[in-house]
C-alpha cells in the first residue's frame, strides 16, 4: 500500500511539468505553423512582391477608341416588292436538326471541395448561386492614402495564406458555365463582392489578386484613393480609355471607381512570374447559368400572308451582353447564341424554309429581318453604339442595320447552310449570300465566289438589291 501512495505522489509531481512541456510543444507548434504561412509565399510571389514596393510610374490616360462614326439612317428606306430572281440550278433548302448539346441544363456551381471544414462563401451570380472555400485572412484592404507599399502588402497578406483551393473551385464554376475570359472576371468581382462587401478598392485587390494567380496580365493602378484594374485585350475595346504599357494598349476597368483622365495614373511595367495572358472577348458560347427563357412574338407579312412566330431566348445571354464591353464587330457576327434559342428558332422557321429553294428561303429570312422588327438607330435607343447577338436583338424593342445582318447571317448560316458575309461600309453593315453560280443583281466577289449582295434593313429588297447609296461602295468584308 505504501509503494502504491508513493507512485501516485511522485505522478501527481510529472502533471505540471507535463503541463508545461504541453502548453511549450503547443506554442512551437503555433511558431512552426507561423512559418508554414510565411513558406507559403512562392519564391514569385516574394519577387513580385519585392517588385511592386519600387517599380511604379505615372501614367497618362488616352481618350478611349471611337468605332465607325459615318451617321447611320434614321429610317429606314423602302425598295419596290419585287419576286426574287430564281436559279434553274437552286436546290432546295432541307433545315438539319439541331447539331450542338440536346439540352441545356444548369450547372452545378457548387464545387466540391478539396479541404474540408473551412468557411463557406456563397454569393450570387446572375441567378445562380454559387459557393466556394475561403479561408478567413487578415484585413487585405490598402492602407490610406494609396500607395504602391500598401498594395504589395495586401498582395503579401492574399498570397501568404491558403487560397489554391478557393481559386480552383472558382475555375471550376467558370469551366461548367463556360464563360469567357470576360465572364471569369466578372464570376471573380461577383465573389469578390460578396467577400468584402461595401470596399471597392478591398474588392479590386481581389479581383487583380484572384486574375493573375489564374495566368492573366492583370495590373493594378491607383489615382488619388482610387484603385482600377488594367486589362489587355486580344480585340479592340471601344470607348474605353487605356494606357500604353511598353506598346501594349492596357484598358481600364474599375466598376464603381471611375478614371480621371485628366490626372495621372500611377501602375508597373512589369508582370506576375508567367503571366502573358490578354482577354479573349470571342463568345464560342454563352454562359450556361440557369434557364431562364422568355418569349418573343415576331409578327410580318410575306406574300400577303402573316407570319406570326413565337421564339424563345435566353434572358440570361441578355443580361450577362448588357454591359459587354464594345468590342469588333467580327466577334459578334462569329458568335453563336444560346442552345434554346437556336432550337426554338428552328422549330418555328422550319416550316417556312424547309423543301423552298435556296433564294426563296433567303428571301424569306430577309423580310422576317426587315419587317419584324422596329428601327431605331443605337444612339437613338441607348446613347451609345452596341452591336447586338440575335438574341439581344429579340429581347430589345429596337435594333438597327448590324443587329439585323448578325441575326439574319445566323439565320441563314443555321436554316438555308450556304456561305454568308458581313459587308462593313461607311455608316452602314449589310450581307452577302453565296447562291450558287450563275451569281445575279448587285454582287460582291470574295475569295473567287460571288456572293449576292442581302440588305436586312433595306425594306422589301430582294436579294440582289443593295441600297442605292451602296451600290458602288466597297465594302469591308468580314467572313465567318
């Protein structure tokens, strides 16, 4: 019995000094885990870090890029109705059934996640919602006034602390919803909104942040208090003011914060470690958020006969083109629209086009683009110019020449599965459809092809009948 006391005696002396050695191994622990943050910066990020504190300069804005000016027509000019002219040799138009995805199904945005147990941030995205892992970090905000010091410390304080993994799950969200390079940026401000509320400047450090760990050469400027992202561009940006970085055209995007170009800029000529990636705004598709469809009834006359059409388009393609920034008109008459759209369009024209001669359908399509829809030029409607994707053009109450071409030369393309150029004059956009040979009325020669002059916004006109005031202008020609 006196051997068992002495054992818990001497026991009960070992529980402080083990106390101790606990609370010592936990506070080395807390030391070591310390340091696994601060090896958490990449060697490029301490270069880039290092790079940001010195290299800054002061920058003088330029006056955004103006697109073709010529004044459009404010009516638009009606042409005698005329039967087109037909071919002995035009072969019937036989409408092929939808070739791209069956279905289009929401995605799932939210991705699973690699670490499990860490906060969630959920945030919307047009009307999706989304949510992705984010580790709780210390304040990023720029200390005031902004200096370049304070933006390489906000840098430090993103890059010291685990972010791959919200980073990856964003990527992911990007990838199931198909969004362009465009598209990933503003999924990253909507995030980024979400994670600091109230803070534009707080949320543009995110953005630049999030953009350039993705491979983007992103910079950041400030002027005054104001912080705005700098943005190549593979394609012109209409209207939007840049600086010119070592030949680069770099434009400015700042969301709420607005650019004085009056004063000075200050932003770095170098990049991130690898970073050479410009924005792409090509639009190979649309964003596939939710299914959100509404209708539009298309109402005309073709050979004292109405035509009366209902057709389906996405709501969401609308709202993510709203603010789309001005860019070539190429890009738009490249782009495709929305699963839905296509396959409600085609549901409707087919009986229209389908076993009709190839100039009786083009016909066809053409009075449906100059007569089913109200003309307003884009400065009258929106004060600005704005190429519009078709489904744009159902969506809002007016369009002009461009928007008509770009649905009319997908409607072609889709239906009648003929060749189809954009013609790009001064002040005005039409088309011109390859009809086989022998080639008739006003013509276009492209690439040893005639094509037949089709003018969507030349009321009546047949193809083969160009404005008279375009008849002998030579046009720019855009193929697809």
């Amino acid at each position: 019995m006196k051997a068992l006391r002495l054992l818990v005696f001497m026991l009960l002396l070992t529980v402080p000094c083990r106390f101790l050695s606990a609370q010592d191994d936990f506070k080395k622990w807390l030391e070591k885990d310390q340091q696994a943050y601060e090896n958490y910066l990449e060697e490029q990020d301490r270069a880039f870090m290092d790079f940001l504190k010195k290299d800054w300069e002061a920058f003088q804005a330029f006056q955004g890029i103006e697109p073709d000016k010529a004044p459009k027509p404010k009516t638009m000019p009606v042409a005698p109705d005329k039967a087109p002219q037909e071919h002995s040799t035009d072969e019937t138009v036989s409408v092929p059934p939808l070739s791209v995805q069956s279905a289009e199904k929401a995605p799932q945005p939210n991705a699973r996640a690699a670490v499990q147990n860490k906060p969630k941030i959920q945030f919307p995205f047009y009307d999706a919602y989304c949510s992705v892992n984010f580790a709780s970090l210390p304040d990023w905000t720029p200390s005031t006034p902004i200096t370049n010091t304070g933006i390489a410390e906000a840098w430090r304080t993103l890059a010291s602390h685990p972010h791959s993994t919200t980073l990856r799950q964003l990527k992911y969200i990007a990838n199931q919803m198909k969004l362009n390079d465009w598209g990933h940026m503003l999924l990253y401000h909507a995030f980024s909104e979400k994670t600091a509320p109230y803070n534009i400047n707080k949320q543009l450090v995110l953005d630049w942040f999030l953009l350039n760990k993705s491979g983007y050469d992103i910079k950041l400027a400030f002027q005054d208090n104001s912080i705005l992202l700098l943005v190549p561009s593979t394609q012109v940006i209409y209207e939007a003011p840049y600086v010119m970085v070592d030949g680069q055209k770099f434009y400015f995007f700042g969301f709420e914060n607005k650019l004085n170009k009056r004063k000075r800029i200050y932003t770095y000529r170098g990049q991130y470690t690898g970073n050479e990636k410009q924005f792409d705004l090509s639009l190979t598709a649309l964003p596939r958020v939710t299914r959100k469809n509404q209708v539009r009834n298309l109402k005309f006359n073709y050979k004292g006969e109405t035509v009366n059409l209902n057709i389906k388009y996405s709501r969401n393609a609308v709202d993510f083109l709203s603010d789309y920034p001005q860019t070539e008109l190429e890009l738009f008459f490249r782009s495709n629209p929305s699963t839905s759209f296509q396959r409600s369009l085609i549901q409707a024209l087919r009986p229209y086009v389908e076993n009709k001669t190839k100039v009786e359908a083009v016909n066809f399509l053409l009075r449906l683009a100059q007569t089913a829809f109200h003309y307003r030029t884009d400065d009258q409607q929106f004060g600005f110019e704005k190429y519009m994707l078709p489904e744009e053009t159902l969506h809002y109450p007016s369009s002009d020449c461009e928007d008509r071409s770009i649905l009319f030369a997908f409607l072609v393309r889709r239906l009648v599965r003929t060749d189809v150029v954009l013609l790009d004059y001064p002040g005005h956009v039409a088309t011109a459809v390859y009809l086989g040979e022998p080639a008739f009325g006003n013509t276009v020669t492209y690439r040893g092809k005639r094509f037949v002059i089709c003018d969507p916004t030349y009321i009546n006109a047949s193809p083969g009948t160009a404005m008279p005031q375009f008849a002998s202008v030579r046009p720019n020609v855009i193929e697809y």
